[in-house]
C-alpha cells in the first residue's frame, strides 16, 4: 500500500483509519505541497492543521513580526516571540507539533512580483491575507498557474470560505468561479473596515481556519464534494452555516468569454510597483 514509519503510523493511525482517507490519502497528504499566504488569525490555525495533517511541506509568506496585539486570536504564536517574524515563529509552532514537516517561511510582502514564482512551487494555496488587494492578487495568479485556492476571510462575527477552481473545466465544459466571480473588485477604501478598526472575535478566527483546512486537505486528497461553486457564509452570533451556490460569470474580467485581466499587471500601481502585501 504504502510505506510508513511505526512513528507515522502511530501519529497518524486517527487519519488512516478512516475510510475515505487510509494509507493512500495519508501518504498524498505527506507528498503534497501547501502554500499559506498570511501568518495571522486564519493562517495560525491553518498551518498548525496542516502540520498535525502530516503535509510533506508548508510554505508560510507573511512581513509583519509578532505584536501583543496578535495574541488573541493568532494561535501560532506566543508571548515570549512578540518581535520575532512571523513566519519564523509559525515554523516553529509546526516543528512543535510535527517535526517531519518541511517549512519554507519567506519573510516577505506577497506581492505581484513574486506571485507567480512563489505559487508554481507549492500544489495549492491557503489564502489567509487580511485586505482585498491580496486576495485579488492571489486569486488572479493562482488562475494563471492553474492552482487550487481555499480562501477565507473573517470580520467581527462573520466568515466566509471558498474553494476556487476556474482553470478546470467541469464535465459540462465550463468552469466554476473564480473569486472575481463573486468579488468583482476591491471596494473602495474605507467602506469596509479592518480588523483593527472593527474588531474581530479570536475563536472565529480558530473556526474559519479549521473549516479552510479541511478544504485544503479534501482538495488533495479527492475525497468528498468540493467547496468549488459554492459559496459558505458563518454568522458566529447566530451559528449559522449557509452554502450558496455560485456560478462563473461570463463577464469576469479574468476567466470570463473576453477576459480583460490577462497577467498580474493591474496589480501594479501608477508608478510601477506592486501594491499588495499579505499580514494578519
């Protein structure tokens, strides 16, 4: 079937034994590839996931360092690591958990000039950025290197996750949406606040992340029913979980019939820089 360490079957014997996942599935999740955008509240959780997961290899891009501020809801990080890079106390929260993992932490802005060559090596992408400039960015260049995406994002109370798959073509011969499907553009500045400026709840942060994780692990593995074409919305302070079927739209600048956004140029400003940077 597959070759296991006793160690690795004793740390993962919970995943083997389910029907759906077994040796074969374990054994994609220890070759598989994951890049998480955004060391912060979604990608504190996600990676620490992904790690106890068994993935063969975490890539974790984020600039900002630890701040008190992170602690409430960034599970990967603790008190005596405030000032240190994010990625660098990510990478050790996973070795914590899961020595075997391989961690590439890039101390970094994720941006579009670097985008396309930080994709192309990991086989999907956990979206955890906190502003709609980077998920715009990280939509479009995960189109363009036909990777998978999870996304997820998070506001006070409120979550959203999505799986996005637009380069593949169903079997009815279209393709589900992409992010700009959805989200045309990034609304104007100022109209919806920040986390900093808003507030959000820690715990949810826990939640989304989990949820996004799972997507990430069902998309390698091929199990179950794919979060592509759908759309999930959680109300914390009602516990409500609503799926919401979405379709490509047509006119989508980026995988409609005429598309308009053909390279990862729209996301440079007026003087030719790049504009997005992914923290959390």
């Amino acid at each position: 079937m597959t070759d296991f360490t006793d160690a690795e079957v004793e740390r993962y014997a919970r995943h083997i034994l389910l029907k759906e996942v077994g040796g074969v599935g374990q054994r994609k999740l220890m070759d598989a590839k994951v890049l998480v955008v955004g060391a912060g509240g979604l990608g504190s959780p996600a990676a620490l996931y992904l790690a106890a997961a068994g993935i063969g290899t975490i890539g974790i891009i984020d600039a900002d360092t630890v701040d008190l501020s992170n602690l409430q809801r960034q599970i990967a990080h603790t008190t005596d690591r405030i000032g240190m890079s994010k990625v660098e106390s990510a990478a050790q929260a996973i070795h914590g958990i899961n020595p075997g993992v391989n961690v590439v932490a890039m101390n970094k802005r994720f941006d579009a000039s670097n985008a396309l060559d930080i994709i192309k090596d990991y086989d999907i992408v956990a979206d955890g950025s906190d502003n709609f400039e980077t998920r715009f960015l990280i939509n479009d260049a995960c189109y363009f290197a036909e990777k998978p995406l999870v996304s997820a994002a998070i506001l006070r109370f409120d979550g959203q996750l999505g799986t996005y798959k637009a380069y593949a073509p169903n079997e009815d011969g279209g393709h589900g949406p992409c992010y700009r499907c959805i989200f045309r553009e990034a609304p104007p500045p100022g109209q919806i606040p920040s986390c900093a400026e808003a507030g959000v709840m820690g715990a949810m942060c826990g939640v989304m992340g989990s949820l996004q994780t799972t997507e990430v692990l069902k998309e390698i593995m091929g199990i179950g029913e794919s979060l592509s074409g759908s759309l999930m919305v959680i109300d914390g302070l009602s516990t409500e979980f609503r799926k919401i079927k979405v379709k490509a739209d047509p006119g989508c600048p980026l995988c409609g019939e005429n598309p308009s956004i053909t390279d990862l140029s729209s996301h440079m400003d007026s003087a030719g820089t790049t504009c997005a940077a992914a923290h959390g």
